[in-house]
C-alpha cells in the first residue's frame, strides 16, 4: 500500500499542475488514507499547496506547518520517554482531521489511539483523557475504566467525576459493579481538584457533607467535623449559599450558635432564603 502512495505522489505534482483542485482532493485523500504516514503523498500534497493551486496561501501554509510539527511531536515520542510529544502528535492529528468523527479511517484511529496510549503510560494526563474518547469511539467500553482511573490520580476532575457516576450505577458493559464507597471515594477525589474544573457545584458539596454526618458503611464513618469542613469550604471559599445554609444547621445541631450564626447571615447575604429565615429565628432568641 505504501509503495501505491509513492507512484501516485511523484505523478501527482504534475497532474495537480494541469488540473487543479480536483486532483488536488485526489492527492489530499491519498495522504488522509494513508493515515498521515505516507510522507510522499502528503509532502506532495503540501508542496503542490504551496505552490498555490486552488488553494489559499494562509492554509497551505497552515497546512504545512501541521505536518512538520506532527512529524516533529512523532519523532519526539518515538525517542523519547517524555508523554508530551505523543499526546501533541494525537493533537495534531485531530486538527487535521477535524476532530474523531464517522469518517476517520481505521489506520487514522489506530495511529491516535497507539500515541495517546503512549502519552498515557507515560503519565501524561491528556492522553489518557484522549484514549478514553478513544475508546467511546471505537465501542470498546470494556477498556475504559483502567484508563479513567489513571486519569483521575493525574488530575483530571472529569475522569473523577467519571468514576463516581459509572460506580454509582454500576455498568456491564465497562466491567463495573455498583458500589456507593467507591462512587464516593471518586467525590473526594473530585472535591480536592474542584479549584481545576467547573464541574463541582453546590450539590456535590451538599452530598459529601451528608455521606460524611451520616456516614456510608463499610468504608466512611459518621464525622460532623469533616461534614462542616466540607460545608465551610462550599459556603465561604466557592460562595455557594445552600452550602451556608447547611453548615449554619449544623452548627446548630452540635449547639455552636456563633458560627451558625455567621454562616446563615453569610447565606442570607448571598440570597438564600432559608438562611434569611433561619437567621431571623436566631435573632428572636437572642
């Protein structure tokens, strides 16, 4: 196959000459079959790009451009041990193709997911990220939580929330059996990357603090401080008012009525309404 690519790139510049943009789709698909790695076609392509037949300058050179750094980024990953280059290369190769979609040919997708897996095993969060999207692709879901769980020790808040939801329900197709301890152990992990992401929002702090005051046998047991840990940080760290409003009663239930106090007029100053009444009450008693 490749030796079919070289005749047809050293015939093509010539052909391309005569006849223009239609030969100059021809020649641009012989270097998309070839997954990127026939260098002839796709340095033809180039070069008859550049020689601007049919096609503006500012994206033959974009074009160019790519290819150079894309070779760059495989070469780098292929010599060295870093995960950056590899997981560039994935990137490059996606922007050519327009990101993965129903038409990338099986020689692109394999050539994607060998870099990304490279970039992965190589602690590079990114690629592990883009071998899960991947994986969806190519419906080989059974493969996939490995790889979430790698991202998510890395840092990937997506890939914890990920985990909390396919363990929370449980999934045949991934290989996955339902377990609350462990869909929360991925909550934690969430939590402690919610600066990184927008994903977190009041209800993920809502729910720890009530796993944690009530505990979730066999792994976590009742704690009202971490309960009002967490509930602090939602309320005056993230400005979430239902967060103020629930660290506000239960600072009432274990009878510390001045920090019930500041949290439920901080939920009230944020716009909460049963904090307002909540505080209106505290003030009758006073």
């Amino acid at each position: 196959m490749e030796a079919c690519y070289m005749i047809h790139a050293s015939n093509y510049r010539e052909i391309t000459t005569e006849n223009g943009q239609d030969n100059l789709q021809i020649l641009h698909q012989l270097c998309k079959d070839s997954g990127g790695h026939s260098y002839d076609a796709c340095s033809a392509e180039i070069s008859t790009m550049m020689d601007g037949v049919g096609v503006p300058q500012d994206e033959a050179k974009a074009l160019r451009k790519r290819f150079k750094l894309l070779n760059i980024a495989k070469q780098a990953c292929d010599s060295t041990q870093h995960g950056t280059p590899c997981i560039n290369a994935v990137e490059y190769m996606m922007e050519s193709l327009g990101d993965v979609q129903a038409t990338t040919s099986a020689p692109e997708l394999q050539t994607m997911f060998q870099y990304a897996q490279k970039g992965c095993d190589r602690d590079q969060v990114d690629a592990c990220e883009r071998v899960v999207e991947l994986l969806e692709f190519t419906k080989q879901k059974q493969d996939i939580i490995p790889y979430l769980i790698k991202a998510c020790r890395l840092g990937s808040a997506e890939s914890c929330a990920a985990l909390s939801d396919e363990h929370s329900q449980g999934s045949k197709s991934k290989n996955v059996g339902k377990s609350p301890s462990l869909s929360f152990h991925y909550v934690e992990k969430l939590l402690e990357r919610s600066d990184e992401t927008d994903i977190v929002d009041d209800t993920i702090y809502l729910f720890a603090a009530d796993v944690y005051a009530k505990g979730m046998p066999p792994d976590v047991a009742p704690s009202m401080q971490k309960a009002r840990a967490i509930l602090t940080r939602g309320c005056y760290e993230e400005g979430y008012s239902s967060a103020c409003s629930k660290l506000g009663s239960l600072a009432q239930v274990v009878r510390d009525e001045q920090s019930a106090a500041d949290a439920l007029a901080r939920g009230c100053g944020l716009g909460d309404l049963p904090s307002c009444e909540k505080m209106y009450h505290i003030l009758r008693q006073a």
